[in-house]
C-alpha cells in the first residue's frame, strides 16, 4: 500500500518518532516543536514494511500530483524512458527507485558492450624479467635479490571511471536484483573495489570515455538522492529524496534548451570580484527560477529583483524573468529596473503547473507552449 504526503505540509504521527529518531532524515524535514514537514523535499520513503510518496500540491488529485512530479523528474535529469517504464512508475507498488537504477544499468551496459573504458596506468612491480623502465636506486637497494625492480605503463580497466561504476553497482545490487546490473557487475571483474567519497569526486571527461558520461550522471543522482535508512525489520529502509528547487530549475531549463537553442543552464561568468550564475540564460533573456510558494505579494523578495538586476546590467541582457510555480496567487508583473542605460526589463511571472492530460509527452508539450507565450517582452 502506497502512502502519499504533501511537501511543506505536517506528516502523519506514526510517522514523526521514525523521523527524529533517524538524523540522516533531518536535513530533508523541518522539525519543529509540534510538527514535522518536508522541506521542499518530494519523492520515496520505504520504512520497513511501508511506502511513501512524498509529492507535489499542484492538483486536487494524490495520483495527478504523482503523475506530474514524475514527469517533471523525467524531463529534470532528461530520463528517456519507455511508455511500459513510466507505467511502472505510475504503479504505486512499484518502488521508483528500481526504475532508476534499471535506467543506469540498461544505459551502462549498452556501453559496455562497445567496449569496458581502458587507460594507461603507471605501476611497479618485482619482475623476473625486465619492463619498462629499471628502477635502479630500489634495484640497488636490494642487490642480492633475484628480481628486478620495474616501472611500466600498463592498458588497464583498472582506472577512476571503473572503479566509480563498480562502487555504484555494489551499493545499488543491494536494493535492486536486476539482471542488467549483475551484468555490468561481472565485466568490471578485474575492478580493483574501493570506497569511493561522492562528494569529493570531480571526475573530467574527454572524447575517449565521453559515451559514459550519461551513466556517470544517473548514477551520481542516484547516489546522492539515495540515503539508507537504520531500522529494527530484515527489510530495507531508505530514502530516494529530491529537493523540488533543483527539479524546478532542471526541468524549466531542459524546457528552454528546446525553446531556445542558445540557451545555457547554470552560466556561470566572473565579473571582476563578483562571480553570477543565473539558472537560465539565452542570447535575449535570464530567467531565475525559484520554487517558493506565493501566497501574497509579500512573498515576493526585494533582494531577488536586485539579483535579477545585476544579471541584466552585467550580462548586458535587458529581459529577466523570475519564474516561480503557481500556488494560490497567479503571478503577473511587469517591472523597469534602474533607467536609460541602466535599464532591466524584469517580469516575474507564475506557471501553472497542473494539466489534466495523464501522457508524458502530452504533458511537457503543455508546460512548454506555456513558456513560451511567457516568453513574449
């Protein structure tokens, strides 16, 4: 049975003990005195043996909110998916996060197949025969033995790409058994294993191993939305968490780059001491994206003008729009910041996000007409 909770609203008491007692939770709920609610957080909760849906309050309907923050995940992290797939998750006993991990492993082992990636390898060895290069301070070091010592290059799988594949496939073999992902387990066979900080990896990509960047960056989104969760049953407990501004700000952009084929996500420029990186800018517009809920104008900060004034001015684009979801107030306002050279045209804007349509494609065709009537200065 399938659960739903709304994000920024106070979940049910059976589950806040769960909540205050499990730390790795705290930073995806405000936990307050007397109640406890999401923070802009929306996705999947198993804790022991129930399921959770932590979605949207977009629609009246619990399974159009669902349908919807599917879509937009899908189209955020530009998941291509089969319509059986998206039935899947449309499913509300199947569990989203084997379709992700389904989605990495279908996607890494098409790769594969072409070919496990290879690098050269710096490596010294105690040889009965020389290779490569003699090393002759150890060499001399150790006179009487009956090796030499060797330095040598070698094609290797044994590289920081691989091994980051083999960390992912470990930690997801342990909430999925698909078939696809023992696969890929089994060609990274000669994979030296080791912990791997997905916080500190940066991994650099280049012609030779670019066919796996689309892997890198499912697995990499997996693995931070993922966190496992203690509990006291045999069944698994986890969290698959997004934070909605991200997902806004994904899925308004990867919309855009369809509007507009100029355009840039997360742009980031130095300009003297000062360092801007709007979410969306094409060669005639800015748009900064903010997932707050509008009740009243007051909602409306002052300082989020000024930002969108400073894009203008230094990026020399005159027309910004600031972007939020539709809540209760439909946002329209047209503003001139500044004046003569100075001037920035701003308009912050709300879109609906609610469409009655079930279809994916039908879906974001919808949100995208809508922006681009938006777009009109």
């Amino acid at each position: 049975m399938m659960n739903y909770l709304f994000e920024n609203q106070n979940i049910t008491k059976s589950l806040e003990s769960y909540i205050k007692e499990n730390k790795s939770l705290h930073e995806h709920f405000e936990i307050n005195f007397n109640r406890i609610k999401p923070k802009n957080r929306c996705g999947f909760l198993s804790i022991e043996n129930e399921n959770y849906f932590i979605i949207p309050k977009i629609s009246n309907k619990e399974e159009q909110n669902l349908n919807i923050f599917i879509y937009m995940l899908l189209k955020a992290y530009d998941i291509k998916i089969s319509n059986p797939d998206i039935a899947n998750l449309q499913n509300t006993n199947f569990k989203y996060l084997e379709l992700f991990i389904r989605f990495f492993a279908d996607s890494l082992l098409h790769e594969l197949k072409r070919g496990i990636y290879k690098t050269y390898i710096t490596r010294e060895e105690n040889l009965k025969v020389l290779r490569g290069k003699y090393l002759i301070e150890k060499n001399f070091q150790n006179f009487y033995h009956m090796n030499i010592y060797c330095e040598f290059d070698e094609f290797s799988t044994d590289n920081e790409l691989n091994k980051f594949f083999l960390y992912a496939i470990k930690i997801f073999k342990r909430y999925s058994s698909y078939s696809n992902l023992h696969k890929c387990d089994s060609v990274f066979d000669e994979v030296y294993y080791s912990h791997i900080d997905i916080n500190r990896i940066n991994f650099k990509f280049d012609r030779l191993n670019q066919r796996f960047e689309k892997s890198y960056e499912i697995a990499m989104m997996i693995l931070k939305k993922l966190s496992p969760l203690v509990n006291n049953s045999t069944q698994k407990s986890f969290a698959f968490l997004f934070d909605m501004s991200e997902v806004f700000e994904k899925f308004i952009g990867n919309l855009y780059k369809e509007i507009d084929s100029s355009t840039l996500l997360q742009c980031e420029r130095n300009f003297g001491n000062l360092k801007l990186k709007p979410d969306i800018k094409t060669e005639t517009q800015i748009i900064d994206t903010k997932y707050k809920l509008v009740k009243n104008k007051d909602d409306l900060k002052t300082h989020d003008k000024y930002q969108m004034f400073t894009y203008g001015i230094n990026f020399n684009i005159r027309d910004t729009i600031l972007l939020y979801p539709k809540h209760i107030l439909d946002v329209d306002e047209d503003l001139r910041l500044g004046k003569d050279y100075n001037l920035v045209n701003l308009k912050i804007k709300s879109i609906d996000l609610k469409f009655e349509d079930d279809g994916y494609k039908e879906y974001t065709e919808e949100i995208k007409n809508r922006l681009e009537k938006m777009n009109e200065f």
